[in-house]
C-alpha cells in the first residue's frame, strides 16, 4: 500500500493498518486501509477462493493516472484484472481509461 501511494504521488496521513479474518468462512483474508490526505486506499482479500479475489480501491479527490495502479498491481500476478474508474465530482460517471 505504501509503495501504491507512493507510485501515483499521493501523501500518507495515517497507516496503512491491517488486520487478518480467519474466523469467517468465505471472508477470510487480510484487510488493509491506509488514510491519505485527500481520502483513503483499502484493500481486502479472499483466500477462499482459487485463485484468491482481491479488491483494492483508490479513492481520492487529488488527480492520479489510474493506469499506474494497473501496472502496480501486476507484481501480485493477477489472472484478471476489472476496474472502474470513477468521477466522483459528476454523479459518479464511469471515466473509460
């Protein structure tokens, strides 16, 4: 997460903070959440599934290139990849990147 930040110039406020669920069948996984100072990252994974589903979302009012969270994310190997990108200014337009 520190790195993700890092990569798409944004500034940590606090975090990032983890916690793992393994007490809940279907939701088990570690969580994480770093607060940024113009929102927050989160990311939660499921471990059990195969191949393991991951969720992270970027949500900021600042300005990034969405297109270097794809290209961070690739060190996990993913299979697949879907995204939205999002306005949040305008109703929540989807944004094609």
């Amino acid at each position: 997460m520190i790195e993700l930040v890092d990569k798409i110039g944004m500034k940590i406020l606090a975090g990032p903070i983890s916690a793992n669920i393994d007490y809940m069948p279907g939701n088990n996984g570690p969580t994480c959440v770093v607060i940024i100072e113009t929102s927050h990252f989160a990311c939660h994974v499921w471990n059990d599934v195969a191949p393991a589903l991951i969720q992270l979302d970027v949500y900021t009012c600042g300005p990034f290139d969405p297109n270097a969270v794809i290209e961070h994310i690739q060190v996990w190997d993913p299979v697949k990849v879907e995204y939205k990108y999002l306005d949040r200014e305008f109703g929540l337009t989807e944004i094609e990147i």
